[in-house]
C-alpha cells in the first residue's frame, strides 16, 4: 500500500448510486483521479435521504475497499473528505452582513467579520448553515469585485447561505465518519459542488443557470456577475419519470429505469418509431405507442423545469443569463430533457460533462458524476489551502467561504481550457 | 419582581403602534425600543434618542428604505450590534411592526435572530397589510416573510389582518382615525399579553404554554379589548360589550370560529377574584366548544379604577391542515386542564387518515413533494389528465 498524503476523497449518495472519487492534489489546475468506485443501489437513498444507515455504510466501506484495492491507495488515509447533500429540507437564501473599518482599510479582519455576520439567520433550532458563498462586496455602498486593501470605512458582503436540517445532515456524517475513521468531513450542497466541476468563470460572470437532472433528485444554480443568485434542489427527478411510465403502462419500474437509462429510449426516439415492446408486469409482451411515452415523459419533464422556473421567479433571477442554460446529471443524457430545458425556460442549452477530469479513469467524464468531481476539487482546493501551502489562510477562516474557493480556482483555470 | 421585559418596534407602522404604547401609564413597567430607517417614524414615537436606533443613518439620511426589501435588510443588518447591546438585558422580547414594507419586513427577522443569539424568548405582534386596499405584490411579500422567515424563529407568533378594521368600523369613520384606533387596540394587547404572561398574579399564563399554542402552527389572530371604569356596578358586562365591538376582533364570528382564544382581566387592586371568575366564564362561553383556551388575571396599581378584558382569537392557517391532525395528540394535553372537566372521559379523536385515492408507485410512503397544493410524486399526465391511447398487447 502507498501512503499519500496528498490525497482528498468525495462520495454521493445519489437516488441510483453511491459513489466515491478518490484524488491527489497536484499542484495543476485540477485534482487528478486516482480511484473511482460507483455502486448500484436500490432504496438505500431515496430523495437526497438515507434510507437505511446500515446499508449505506456497508456500501461505501465496499466503496473503499474497491478503490483501495485498484488505485493501492487507501482512500480513508486522505486529510479532507466532502460529502454531496442535496436533501435534507435543503434551503438556501441571502444574507447581509456588514463591518466596521477602524483603519480605514479593508483587511481580512473586516472581510471575516462581515462574511460571519451574513451568516447570522434566523434559523430554526433544528437547522445549520452547510455552505455560504460570497456573492458580492460593497464598500461604503460602492460594489467592488475584491475588497482586500480597498479605502472606506464599511464592508458589506452578500452571501449567499445553503442551510438543513441538522440530524439529516448527520445521517450522512456518520455514515462517512464510520467508514473513513475521521471525525469530520466537509457537507456540500450538490448544486454548489456541479457548479464547481463544470462552469467556467465566464459563464458565472454573464450568467447561467445550471441544472443537475438526477435520479432523485434535480438541483439548480443560477450564477451572474460572479456570485450565486439562487440554487436549490427539488426532490424530483428521473426516478418519477420511471415511476411514471410503470404506471401509465403498468410495467415493472427496472424495466422503465432501464429504459431511460442505458439508452435504448434514446435510441427508440432518434430511430422514429412508432412503438416499443417491453414486458408487462403481467408477464405480457405489449406495444406502447411512442408517442404515448412521449406525453408521460416530457409532461414530467417539463413539470420539473416549470417549478425550478417559479422558484428562480421568486428569487427574481435576472433574465439576460448570456451564457444560457447548462444541463448535466445522469437526467440530462436523455435527448428530450434538453429539449424540454430550452421548451421551459427559453434559454439556449448545453450538456455538459466534467471534461476536465484527469487521471486514470475515464468513467468520470459523464454528466452524471459533475457533481461528486466538483466535490472533490473542493476537497483538493481546500487541502491546497490548509495543507499544501504554507501562507494559506487559517482553516478556520477558510471553512465556510465557498466563495473562496471559486476565487482560487479562478486563477487557476485562467490558463485551463475546458 | 418585574421582568425585564422588552418591546421594540420595527418601521413606521411599529413606531406608531409604540407611540401609543407610550402615552399608557401602564407601560411603565416595559422597556420601550424603536428601530427604523426613518428619522421621522422614530421622533413621532417619543421615545428617548437613547431607546431607539436610526438604522444606517449615514446610508439611508433617516429618510426610510422606500419599501425595499433589499435596503431595509441591508440597513437594519448594519444595526446588529446595536440591536445586541439593545435587547442583552431582556427576559421577554416582544417584536411589533407591521409587514409589507421595507424596514419591517427585513427588519423583523433579523431583530429575531438576534434575540434568538442571546437565548431570550421572543413574541412577534405584526399587522399584516389590507388584503383589499394595497398590492398584491405587498401582501405576498408579507405573507413570505411571516411564514419562511418569522415564524421559524419567533417563539410565538400573533399576524393581524388589517383588513379586520373593515368588519367593525363604520365605513364613515375617517381612515386616520381608523388607524389610530388600530394602533391602540395593538397596544392594549401588548400591554395585556405583557401582563399576564409575566404578572398575571390571580391566574397566569404560562410562557411556555402560550408558545406551545402559537408554535404549533401558523395563524392569523384577531384582538379584542373591552374597558369599563371598575366603580361601574355592571363593569364586567360593559368590559365585554366594548371588547366584542373592539375594532380589531371583526366581530364575534371571529371567536366562534377560533381555534385557540387567549382571554385576560386586568385591573386595579379592588378587582376580586368573583369579578374574575365571573369575566372569565363569560369569556369561556363565548369560544367554540373544541378551541384551546388560555387564560390569565392580574391586578396591578398600574390598572388603576379601570378593568379591561382583552381575548386574542387565533385561527391555524388551513394549509398546516395535515400537521394538525398528527399533532392532534398534543393538542389534546392541553384541553383536559382548560376546557373539560377532569371527570369527563375525553374520547380520543378519531383521525382522518389522507388515504389517496391515486397510485404513487414507488413513491408511496415517501415524504411527498408538493407544489402550490398538488402532490408531485402523483405522475403529472394523471394530475393534469392528458390522453394516453394504452398499451397493446402482442399476440
């Protein structure tokens, strides 16, 4: 077994799957993958919640040993581990905060103070603040991109606060604590961690929104002027188009899974035809006409989209998002998904993949893993900030800053192309 | 001993709601704060410059936030500290304002979530705007204030419709006048729930209770205050008169139709305990058999020579429907105490189970999704009806 140090690991408990990315921080843009592991499971998960804790730790300790035995690195020996979360009564919103410069100089003193403050929300006792994002900085009333060093005599940061429920939260913690020895890891909101892996800060800076099409869940970010103006996640995703088509033709819910999942649907779509024949739940062979498929797919399909569209209207995202829409997910592979993006929300659409995932495995760069590979570069870039480099900021300061994160990885992929 | 009980208003309608606070003898025994955006507002409440904060007055010139959300969250968030320091010594906090505008709106829950900081139980009193004369835009931005940001933090509750004002004043009567009577009925209130939650020294209303009540789900609230000079010989039945055609109750529909009803008697020393009993079986009488009823008395040399009933109504918000029946059972802990006698056995209520009537798949017996009212996780072409032709089996 080899002992790395510089190793950092992410994992997701998705609806469909549990999956562990393992990676070594280099001193390139991005991490490079070491070790990968994804596991089918059925019930574990359900809505972004763990169903049953035993079994979510088993499947992950099988995880663990997987990636231990191909990579020869013992993922549990990585310094900084980040969960994905995306149910939990997950919600986000803006906070203000604001401080005082005595000196009449912005210093870290006064960014912390004020990025604090944001975060004092009046929660209920049983939530916690998950993530926090700068979004934007005025000083005496003036917005400026950086703060640090700028003349005036108050900061006020707008952030934007990711907050859950605790004991759900913790549900996650423990499952990962057990099966890595560690007594902490870091909580991500999942859209937070897609946004991570896959925008470019060209597209947060003019505007987009992304949304992760998963099975159990569908999360959403808009990001413009280089700060998040709203992200949530809803509890709804391709395990109800699959739930849907089992019961509009009665047929077993694997069978519609399948359908959607390893293409054969897609293929149907493309080729034109005129029906499919599956096996029923009765046993019978039957003929679905397409187009029947066609009215319970994109009837759900456009549903999702249309509340993600009422809450960005309640958020009063602007309208001139330049750089559209970006779709990814496991969902998003499915050809009517984008089609019914562009339908809903009139934006020009892309979908994208984690094309910058580097190393050994190859199976990362599918959309379906955008969100676990921004996980781990968070992983990486918070093990750069506390480990790698000795004039990196406190980990204390560090550990809510989100925002900092992207401000980093800014200079990084200033010389990356995607 | 006196707590130390706090009252602070937040924005314009909280500053007129305290200026009246001030000029009742009564609300000696309460610290009186004021925090706004407008200079204005917080000179018109009277209170001391030392008892009021001008939130970001180099910002905003003490001319108000204008009705934005954004500027009054902003202004007041750059008052925390001062808020801190304003409300440490509290033992009770009681928030009033009235929702819609800019500093309140904002204001509110970040005065609660400072209060929240330092461990000091807080009761929030807020006007809601009038449903029928202002915009739609305002209601909605009170009503997403009171349920996604105040009642989660507030211990307790009580969101008055204006739009009560309607059912009780003449229409002839002059709109100033109208407010001015709302903001004193606001005030009695406060003045009441302040005394009996902290004084009540003949029967009192526990704290914990009275949050328990507000806490279990959201409500709106109508208030009612009945006055009579206590020589009066018939001072308990004029005290009710004047309560049930108080301008903030909408009439006595309003208790008939209460779920939860908060009924006081205050007065001066001379008040014995058969005119409390006697003003409290009266108001006993008047609310629904199956409502929670909560009660309290206290003399005080403050309420001196005069008697007041005071009944705050509560309606639960028909949407926590769901909530209601499985914390039916709570509920029920209450009642035996309050509204039934000790020897009648209390058959246990017989739930409604939401049994329904469309397949969910896999989705049954998980926590439902829902939007603007409809179960997600029921398939979309059931819910909205679309034609499918069927299936055809091969032969």
């Amino acid at each position: 077994m080899v002992h790395n140090h510089n190793i950092v690991s992410a994992v997701e408990f998705g609806t469909s799957k549990i999956t562990l990315l393992t990676g070594e921080c280099t001193n390139s843009a991005a991490p490079r993958i070491i070790g990968y592991c994804t596991i089918p499971h059925n019930g574990v998960v359900v809505k972004g919640e763990i169903q049953d804790m035993e079994k979510a730790e088993e499947l992950l300790e099988r995880a663990v040993k997987t990636v231990s035995d191909d990579s020869g690195i013992d993922p549990a020996e990585g310094k900084i581990l980040t969960v994905l979360v995306n149910g939990c009564q997950t919600a986000s919103r803006q906070g203000i905060g604001t401080a005082k410069a005595r000196s009449g100089i912005i210093t870290d003193d006064e960014i912390f103070a004020a990025s604090e403050e944001a975060k004092v929300l009046n929660l209920a006792a049983d939530r916690e603040i998950i993530n926090s994002a700068t979004t934007s900085f005025l000083v005496d009333s003036r917005q400026v991109l950086n703060p640090r060093g700028q003349s005036g005599t108050e900061l006020e940061i707008r952030a934007h606060i990711v907050h859950a429920v605790s004991s759900r939260i913790d549900n996650f913690r423990k499952v990962i604590c057990r099966c890595f020895d560690t007594a902490e890891c870091d909580v991500l909101f999942s859209p937070l961690a897609s946004d991570i892996g896959i925008l470019s800060d060209k597209e947060r800076d003019s505007g987009v929104l992304l949304v992760d099409i998963g099975a159990g869940c569908t999360d959403y970010v808009v990001e413009f002027k280089n700060g998040i103006w709203s992200s949530g996640s809803l509890q709804l995703g391709f395990e109800h188009v699959a739930n849907d088509l089992s019961i509009a033709f009665s047929l077993p819910v694997n069978t519609c899974r399948q359908l959607l999942a390893n293409g054969k649907l897609n293929a149907e779509i493309e080729n034109n035809s005129e029906e499919i024949e599956c096996i029923n739940n009765s046993g019978k062979k039957i003929r679905i006409p397409m187009q029947d498929i066609l009215t319970v797919v994109d009837a759900r399909l456009e549903e999702i989209f249309t509340v993600i569209k009422h809450n960005l209207i309640a958020d009063k995202v602007p309208k001139n998002l330049e750089s559209g829409g970006v779709l990814t997910g496991g969902g998003a592979k499915f050809i009517r998904t984008k089609e019914a993006f562009s339908k809903i929300f009139e934006l020009s659409c892309s979908v994208r993949f984690p094309a910058d995932a580097d190393g050994a495995v190859t199976e990362v760069k599918d959309p379906a893993f955008s969100a676990v590979w921004g996980a781990l570069k968070f992983s990486a870039e918070k093990f750069m900030q506390t480990c790698g480099d000795p004039g990196s900021r406190n980990r204390d300061n560090w550990h809510n800053r989100w925002k900092s994160v992207v401000s980093n990885f800014k200079d990084f992929w200033a010389s990356f192309k995607f | 001993m006196q707590k130390a009980i706090t009252v602070i208003a937040a924005g314009g309608a909280g500053c007129r709601i305290m200026t009246k606070l001030k000029t009742m003898p009564q609300s000696s025994v309460l610290n009186l704060k004021a925090i706004d955006t407008d200079r204005q507002d917080l000179i018109a409440s009277t209170l001391p410059a030392s008892d009021t904060i001008l939130a970001a007055e180099a910002w905003r010139r003490g001319k108000g936030c204008g009705g934005s959300i954004i500027d009054g969250q902003r202004a007041i968030a750059s008052a925390r500290s001062a808020i801190r320091t304003m409300l440490k010594d509290s033992e009770l906090i009681f928030v009033i304002g009235g929702l819609g505008g800019g500093t309140a709106t904002s204001g509110i829950p970040i005065i609660l979530s400072e209060a929240s900081a330092l461990h000091i139980p807080t009761i929030c009193i807020i006007s809601m705007p009038f449903f029928s004369l202002e915009s739609k835009v305002k209601s909605m931005t009170a009503e997403k204030a009171l349920h996604e940001d105040i009642f989660p933090t507030a211990d307790g509750v009580l969101a008055l419709p204006n739009d009560l004002l309607f059912a009780a004043i003449a229409p002839e009567t002059p709109i100033e006048e109208a407010f001015q009577l709302a903001d004193q009925e606001f005030a009695r209130t406060v003045l009441a729930l302040s005394a009996i939650l902290t004084g009540g020294n003949l029967f009192s209303t526990k704290l914990s209770d009275f949050c328990a009540i507000l806490n279990k789900q959201k409500n709106t609230c109508a208030i009612g205050i009945g006055r009579a000079t206590a020589d009066t010989p018939d001072k308990i039945e004029k005290a009710l008169g004047a309560m049930l055609n108080s301008p903030l109750l909408g009439g006595l529909d309003r208790i008939s139709e209460a779920d939860a009803v908060i009924f006081s008697v205050l007065g001066d020393a001379s008040l014995s305990i058969g005119d409390a009993k006697n003003a409290l079986e009266c108001g006993k009488k008047l609310i629904p058999e199956n409502a929670i009823f909560m009660s309290g008395a206290a003399t005080s040399q403050h309420w001196e020579n005069f008697l007041q009933l005071s009944i705050v109504a509560i309606k639960f918000d028909e949407r926590d429907a769901a909530r209601t029946v499985l914390s039916s059972e709570d509920t029920a802990s209450l009642l035996p105490d309050m509204n039934t006698s000790k020897n009648t056995p209390v058959a246990p209520a017989q739930l409604d189970l939401p049994l329904g009537d469309t397949d969910k798949g896999i989705m049954q017996g998980t926590v439902a999704v829902t939007f603007n009212g409809m179960d997600l996780d029921i398939p979309t072409y059931i819910r909205r009806n679309l034609a499918l032709t069927g299936a055809k089996q091969v032969k």
